[in-house]
C-alpha cells in the first residue's frame, strides 16, 4: 500500500516538472519583453529630445481683435525654437497679462511641438477724443494710447472728459446698459452743471439728444426705446432724463398745452 502511494507521488511530481518549466519560461520571456520595451521607448525619447520635434515649431495668437498677435508674442517671451517642455506656460501667461490691453491669457501646448497663446481682451466701451485722435476706452476705465485718427464706429466717442475717476465711472455705466441702445450711442459730452458734475449730454445714431447723469443714466436710458417709438415720426427733440423723464421739442411748441400733452406721453412710456 505504501509502495502504491509512493510510486503515485513520483508520477505527480514527474507531471508537474515540465509544467513549471513552462511556466519559468514564460515569465523570463515577459521580463525580457518587458525590458526590450522600456529600453526603445528610452532610445525613442532620447532621439526624439535631441531632435527638432522637440522644439516649438509654430506659435499661433488667438482671442484678439485689437492687440495684435505681434506684440502680444512679444511680451509672452515664447519664440520658434524654444524646447516644448522647457516652457514655462504660467510665466508667459503673467506677462501676457501685464498688457493694459488684456484681460485673461492661457498658453496651451499641442503635441508634439505647437503652442496656442490664448487671450482675452478687455471689452472697448468707448473712445475718448484728444487733438483729433481717438483713444480706447477699456471697460475698467483705463484709457490706451493711441494715434488713431479714422472715426470709430464700434463704440460711442467721450468729449470733454479730463478726470479719470469720472471716465471709468461712464465705462462702468455703458457696459450696464443694453448692447442695441449702447450701439446708438454716437457721442458723449461731459457737461457738468451747477448742481451736478455728473450731468452728460448724449448724441444718438436716431436724431436724438438724451439730457442725464453718469450716475443712473445706465437704469434712466432703458426707456429710451419706448419713448422714441411715443414720439411723432419725424420729431426731432432732447430726452431728459435726470430726474423726471420728459421730451423737449427742437421746435418751439405752438401752445404751452401741445408741451404739457407730449410730456405726458413720455410719463406714459416711461412706466
């Protein structure tokens, strides 16, 4: 019996011999497979650092409409040649953003050798005009340099404007108010009167004269649409609006009673 039982564990273990072989030599095979691997994928990325597809071969600006993509490649320091993983994407987008221009910049990397420089510009609310040059004003009030001489149209044109608290407290005003009335906005004088120096006088696109205050003039010229659409075609007039809202005629009204009546339509449109 016991000579049965020894025989059998002979033949067990002569069974699992070639098993375990096998099993060895799979797993030296994965090793060396393993290792062949990492040993060209080391000698592909040797070659591939010291070759130009590791450099930046193509920068492309993109986001802006009034700095140009020259100088704002200037300023973020990143230049054709430079090593794809050597840049350093936070500094070029601190620099990026020191231009007054500028609101926002990301620098976004494309595999294998392409950078994006992604802006954002500060919105322009309007135009301040010196000397017979137009000067950007930026929606947080800073006003740019600028030799422009053409007629802006993208925006309404500040007159007489000297203090800069006041200039981007008329910025803060315009963005307050609606794209379509904003855009029938021509000119802007600062007008200041005796008992307000936030008084402004408004040129629309329509004919219109608009009489208000920096101050509410955002919450006043809302009713500016429903007001003209009151008037009679062809009546041409101011719209005050400092404190009540009421139309002055450019022509002299025949009776004081034709003046009270058209105000009291202007009342009507206002609520």
């Amino acid at each position: 019996m016991n000579n049965r039982m020894e025989q059998e564990k002979i033949v067990s273990i002569e069974d699992r011999i070639p098993k375990l072989k096998q099993q060895r030599k799979q797993k030296t095979n994965k090793r060396l497979t393993l290792f062949l691997c990492l040993f060209f994928i080391l000698i592909l990325l040797v070659v591939y650092f010291q070759s130009p597809l590791s450099k930046i071969s193509a920068i492309e600006v993109a986001g802006n409409a009034h700095a140009t993509g020259e100088s704002i490649l200037k300023q973020s320091g990143v230049s054709i040649g430079t090593g794809f993983w050597n840049l350093n994407g936070e500094q070029a987008e601190r620099e990026i953003k020191k231009m007054k221009e500028i609101k926002s910049a990301r620098v976004l990397k494309t595999f294998p050798n392409k950078v994006t420089l992604q802006v954002e510009e500060y919105k322009r609310v309007a135009y301040a005009e010196k000397n017979g040059s137009f000067m950007p004003i930026l929606e947080n009030g800073v006003v740019l340099k600028s030799d422009e001489k053409s007629l802006p149209s993208d925006a309404p044109i500040l007159i007489n404007w000297k203090d800069a608290d006041q200039i981007q407290e008329m910025a803060s005003a315009l963005l307050q108010i609606p794209k379509p009335i904003a855009s029938s906005i021509s000119e802007i004088y600062h007008a200041p009167e005796k008992n307000d120096s936030w008084h402004i006088t408004l040129y629309m696109n329509e004919g219109y004269v608009i009489s208000g205050s920096v101050r509410n003039i955002a919450d006043k010229i809302k009713a500016y649409p429903s007001i003209v659409s009151q008037l009679k075609p062809g009546t041409k007039g101011i719209i005050h609006m400092e404190v009540g809202t009421y139309f002055e005629s450019f022509e002299k009204p025949s009776d004081s009673k034709d003046k009270k009546d058209q105000g009291e339509e202007l009342n009507e449109a206002q609520e």
